[in-house]
C-alpha cells in the first residue's frame, strides 16, 4: 500500500514548473502585444504627418531648400526592385520636389536590368548606366541605375590601373593614399559624384553594398518598405538634411 501511494507520488505533476511556463509565455504575449501596439501608433503618426505636409498644412514643411541635395541616392532592396510601380512613383516624386541627379542602386542589378522599362515610363529623365561621365542636364532629372556588379568591377579596374602606375612602371610610392584611389576610379571612368543623401527602402538597415568610396559623407536614412513610400516622407526626409549644418568631421 505504501509503494503504491509513493509510485502515485512520483508521477504527479509539477506545478511550480508549469505555472513559470504560463507566466513567461503570458509575459512575451504582453511585450509583444506591448510593441505591436506602438509600432502600429508610430506608423499611424508618421502616416497622418506624411499627409499634413503633402497638403502643405505644416509650415515648416513648404519651403525645402532643394539644393543643397546635389545628389541623391536611394537604396533599395532587390525583392522590393520589382515593384516597377513603386519605383516610378518614387521617382516622380523626388521629381516634383525638384531633385536633380539620382542614383538608383539596388544589389542585385534588377533596375539595371529593367532599364527599358524605367525609359520607356519615364520619358522626361535621362538615364546613365553607372560607367560613364555624361553631362548632368540642368533641366531635367538625371537618373544614374547601379548595382553591387558595378562596385566590384570599378574596385577592379582602378587597382590594375594603380598596379600599372606604381609598380609596373617601378616608381616609388610609399602607399597609396585615398586620393589615388579617386584618381584612379575618374582615369577609368567610374568619377560620379558622392551623394549628398542616401535614402533606404527594404528591411535592412544598410547600404546594401552600396560602392563604399561615394558615401565618405553621406547622410544615411532609413525609410521603411518601398511600398509604404509617401510623398510627404520624402519632403520631410530631405527637410530634415538641408536643415542640419554639415561638419564633415572637423
């Protein structure tokens, strides 16, 4: 009688263990609960705030001082590139604020790839593959498409360029210093300008692999998924910019 109650025992649940379960389970329910709601009250503020300066209801917002951004570029991610509707209705709208010079860059090379498309919906743009120095026209909006090949390739030539410079030719250089590698990129054709301002669209808050040597000192912002992209963002995103005094590290 006695070994059978102890067996009974022995098999009985333990309650503690189970009740700490409920109570961590509830716990990350609750937090996760906790940030969906202020994730989704952000977004419901920055969407209200996107369309009070759309209608131009906020001061502040109506005169954005568009030169300054010399040159834009906008990162996005290559899943998101696809969205061929979004992408032009992006471009349009940096158009109607009065952006000059855009570059387009997403990894994976499909802007690039889509160009024909993008010159077909776009007529009034003039577009650059990446490699060449064409003149910018002050009229219209210069669009330049780039992906991560391009990077590459660019790092490539400049270092047989500098190989054949230096060591080929037996002259003395100590080392190489970032202004022979400038040098370099213009001699083979890939001097375009440094951007002023990156945007990002896609979930990674990065350059993608964007060509290191053009974002030296360049304002980064992330601006969330392509298709929640919003005219009154952009305005606020380069208000933003044109209003903080640069210092390039001095």
């Amino acid at each position: 009688m006695n070994r059978r109650c102890l067996n009974l025992g022995g098999r009985m649940p333990k309650r503690g263990s189970s009740f700490g379960g409920i109570a961590l389970s509830l716990l990350w329910h609750t937090m996760h609960l906790i940030v969906s709601v202020w994730y989704f009250v952000l977004g419901l503020i920055t969407s209200v705030e996107s369309f009070l300066i759309h209608r131009g209801l906020l001061k502040r917002y109506r005169d954005v001082d568009v030169s300054k951004v010399k040159y834009l570029a906008v990162v996005i991610d290559s899943d998101e590139a696809f969205q061929t509707c979004n992408v032009l209705g992006l471009v349009r709208c940096l158009a109607a604020i009065g952006v000059k010079n855009v570059c387009l860059y997403d990894a994976k090379g499909v802007l690039k790839n889509r160009r024909d498309a993008l010159e077909s919906s776009l007529r009034s743009e003039t577009l650059s593959n990446g490699n060449t120095n064409d003149t910018m026209d002050e009229k219209k909006m210069h669009l330049e498409l780039v992906s991560f090949s391009d990077g590459k390739l660019a790092i490539a030539k400049a270092a047989n360029h500098l190989t054949k410079l230096y060591f080929d030719a037996h002259t003395e250089k100590q080392k190489l210093t970032e202004p022979d590698l400038t040098d370099a990129l213009k001699a083979i054709g890939y001097g375009k300008p440094d951007p002023d301002l990156m945007l990002v669209y896609g979930p990674a808050r990065c350059n993608m692999g964007f060509p290191a040597w053009r974002i030296r000192y360049t304002e980064i912002v992330h601006m969330g998924p392509l298709k929640s992209m919003k005219f009154g963002g952009l305005i606020k995103a380069i208000h933003k910019f044109t209003s903080v005094q640069q210092n390039y590290g001095k």
